[in-house]
C-alpha cells in the first residue's frame, strides 16, 4: 500500500487481501483463508490457476527464448497465430497481437478508419472497452466519466435489454427488432458515410451479462453490411471458451470483420491479446505499411501460453464441459436459486457467464442499488460482497448483480459448493427488499 498505485479505487480506502498462492479455481490469503474463484479474477484465468501445461510452456519458452523483436518471425508467435485463425469464423486469417484488450480495442479501431476512410465510431451505452485512450472514448459505462473529455469520436445506441427494454417490449424477438430500428435510425442521423466502425461485445460483459437476443448480432451484421461499416466484435471477456465456443459470436452463427481478443486466450498467465482480422481488411496492407506496432507485440511467452492453453482446450475437452456444467449445472442451480429469494429479479446467461439481477421489488423490477451507485447508495452489494467472500467465495459484483463467471476447469462439485455458498449470500440480499 505504500508504493502501489490500484487501479479503479480511492487508494487511501483500500485494504486488499495479500494472494499467497494458488490452484486450479482456488486461491488462497496470507492468513490462511481460502476463496472459491467465481470470477476468474477478471473473467481471464480461463483454464484456472496454474495450470500444469501452461506453467511447463512458459518455462520451457523462456529456457529457450525469452523476448524477441515483433519485427522478426516465431516459431511460437506463428503457430498460435495460425491455431487462432483456425477456430476464427468465416475469412478471419490474421492475427495482429497486442499486449491486452485494450490495445487490441485500439488497433480494431484503426484498422477500421484505414480501411474505410471514415472517423466515426459507433458503440453501446452499456459497455466497456478498456482503459486506454481510444478504449475508454468508446466506453459506455460510468468508468469513462472521470476520464473526460477523451476527444474520441463516438457515438452511442442502446443494445437490447429484454428485462430493462428501452423500448417497453415484452418478446425477446420484438427487443431485437426495436433495438435494430433504433441502430439504423443513429446511423442515418449520424450519416453512414462518416462511420468507420460498430463495435460490440458480443456479450455484453461488466454491464450485465447481456445475452444478445434471436437475430440481433445477425441483424447488426446486415446493417453494418449495407451501409458500408465494420463489424467489430469485442471478446475480450468471452472469447476462448467462455460461453462455450471459441469465439461467442459462433454461438449466433455471425462472422464479424474484426475481433478482439486477450484474457482468456492464455488465461493471463502472461500478457497477451490481439486483433483477428478479415482478409478484406488485412490485405489493404500487402502493398502499405499498417501505421502501428507495439514494442511486446505476440511476446513469445505469452505465445507459447497461448499455444498451450488451446492444447489443453483440445484434449481436456473444455468447450463441451462448459456447454454441458454451464447449462444443466450452473445455469440450472442459479434458476432454481431465483425461485427461493424475491431479491433476484433475473438471473440470464450462457456456459460459465452468468448475471443474478438484484431487486428491491420484483413486481417494479427497482434495482438493490442505484445506477451507478456508490458510498452509502452502494452499501447492500458492499454487504453481499462481504457476505460472500466471508464464506470462502469470490465474487464479480457490479452494479446491481452479482456476475459467476468460474474458471472453465471448474468441477461440478466445486459449482455446486459455490451454489450452496451463493444460497446463503442471497438470503442476506434478500434483507434488503421491500418484504425483508
């Protein structure tokens, strides 16, 4: 605390625990006390804590090469590349790498105003894109206010939300069909020849767990189609295996022109994320100069990770135990755990993604705390969050919710302990309704 600096806190209000170690989805204090990871940290420890072939790649990588210039070719950097393109949809072939989701958000960016001539970015109201320059610009979540004026050129439209429908509609097929009339109505106002790009997370991720409903991603694929605008899709959070697929917009049989990806590609083990780009888009590049590069582009130990994590993806069967423990397991357990407590008002998601929405009133769907809530406003998920890691459980709590998303590894067993856990922590919230 006396020399480093937290990320997205008061630093004078903070108090974290000390990590001594860790193992497959567990972790574990200084002083002894040992937490169930429901978040993966920050839904990127994918294949759980310290996975023995992940740790051995690493190892192995760095007794033969450490660091190489991105300015040379790799044998490690190539065949992830390669390995990433392969699961990639449609004409996705090439890999630029970054050092994260950020950097990758940025680079999509650029790509998409090289590749059309234009300026303008479109992008959800509820949304996260990173914390860098351009990223947090593009950010539609409260954590971008502090950060203005990004001098970003933006504009934002609001995503379907069939529990929280802008538009008061009551079928997930009508949110999909207002959300795209109100997504083409901002790119006439807006002028499409002056939009570059749409990006998307397609799921929406820190802001609630959004799954996109039939024929959304689809349809925001055809709008992009006919006016001339590229589809980026931001998996950071749920590309490699979170929702069950390698990347989530296979999910919804959708084939953007970009994708970003990071976190989960090597599990964080060591810093890595990257753009996955179109043929169209990367060939404009064959004969000039793509204008940017980054000192740890494809860092070969975060390559080798990464050619070692979809090894293990393959052999240990992960994205077929996500489908299967994150639908009749996880997903089961949680709809079973709403019908006993009023104060979740929604729980929504896929594989090992999912959102318990808390209420104060399930009939007018008040959320537990405010938007954007903070203080004294915040202090029921305060108390939840305390609630849970006091019985050994590791949260993601934002906003209103409380965000499971586990390390893909995770057994059903240790799912089914963290249910039992998440039971308890919910009769507390449900202290905090209008019947508590």
């Amino acid at each position: 605390m006396d020399h480093v600096f937290y990320s997205w806190s008061a630093q004078a209000e903070l108090n974290p625990i000390t990590v001594e170690g860790a193992e497959g989805s567990w972790f574990w204090d200084d002083k002894g006390n040992r937490y169930l990871d429901f978040s993966s940290q920050l839904v990127n420890v994918n294949l759980g804590h310290q996975h023995p072939d992940v740790v051995a790649a690493i190892v192995e990588q760095a007794q033969v090469l450490t660091t190489i210039s991105p300015t040379v070719a790799n044998n490690k950097r190539s065949e992830l590349a390669a390995l990433i393109a392969e699961r990639a949809p449609g004409d996705l072939n090439r890999v630029f790498f970054t050092t994260g989701g950020a950097e990758a958000v940025e680079h999509a960016v650029r790509l998409a105003r090289q590749h059309t001539g234009r300026t303008k970015m479109l992008a959800a109201y509820r949304s996260y894109h990173g914390g860098t320059g351009v990223a947090i610009g593009l950010t539609g979540e409260p954590r971008r206010w502090g950060t203005e004026p990004t001098n970003v050129d933006v504009v934002r439209f609001f995503g379907p939300y069939p529990y929280r429908s802008p538009w008061g509609t009551t079928t997930p097929e009508d949110e999909t069909a207002a959300a795209l009339a109100h997504l083409e109505q901002v790119i006439v106002l807006e002028g499409a020849q002056n939009i570059a790009g749409l990006i998307l997370e397609s799921v929406i991720g820190t802001n609630g767990v959004l799954i996109p409903p039939p024929g959304y991603l689809a349809g925001v694929r055809a709008l992009c189609d006919k006016y001339g605008i590229v589809d980026i899709a931001d998996e950071v959070m749920v590309g490699f295996g979170r929702i069950g697929e390698w990347f989530a917009c296979q999910a919804w049989d959708v084939t953007p022109d970009l994708i970003t990806f990071a976190k989960g590609v090597n599990s964080g083990y060591v810093p890595l994320g990257g753009v996955v780009i179109s043929e169209k888009i990367a060939s404009q590049f064959d004969h000039k100069a793509y204008p940017g590069g980054l000192t740890y582009s494809g860092h070969v130990l975060g390559c080798a990770a990464g050619v070692a994590s979809i090894g293990v993806f393959e052999r240990d069967k992960i994205l077929p135990h996500v489908r299967h423990v994150g639908e009749d397991v996880l997903g089961a357990g949680l709809c079973k755990l709403a019908e006993s407590h009023p104060s979740v008002g929604e729980v929504r998601g896929k594989g090992f993604f999912w959102a318990v929405e808390l209420v104060k009133d399930g009939t007018t769907r008040e959320p537990l705390v405010p938007f954007a809530a903070s203080g004294k406003d915040a202090a029921a998920m305060g108390t939840l969050t305390a609630a849970a890691k006091s019985r050994g459980l590791w949260p993601f709590v934002a906003g209103n919710r409380l965000q499971i998303a586990p390390p893909l590894t995770t057994s059903e067993d240790e799912i089914r302990q963290g249910l039992e856990i998440l039971d308890e922590v919910l009769t507390v919230a449900d202290g905090f309704t209008v019947d508590g």
